[in-house]
C-alpha cells in the first residue's frame, strides 16, 4: 500500500477513535480501531 494511503488512513482511524471516545461507543469496537492504528503506525516504522 502506497505511504500517502496508510497515512490516510491513520488519519481517518485517529479522527474515528476520537470521536467515539469523545462521545461514547462500542468498547469492542475502539479496541479494534485502536488495534489497526497500532498496526500502521507500526508499518510506517513510527510505533
């Protein structure tokens, strides 16, 4: 996957995540957005 897509998509998962934390949600649901995040910042070598 191309790095400006990945970064895309880190940015829509991050936007996601604070939004439902910010307005409450499915707990099982933030775990795995929280869990894909990890894994692109992680295939971008930040995390």
């Amino acid at each position: 996957m191309p790095i400006n897509q990945i970064e895309t998509n880190l940015e829509a998962l991050t936007n996601t995540i604070a939004y439902i934390e910010k307005n409450g949600g499915n707990p099982d649901t933030l775990k795995e957005l929280k869990e894909e995040r990890n894994r692109l910042l992680t295939e971008l070598n930040v995390f």
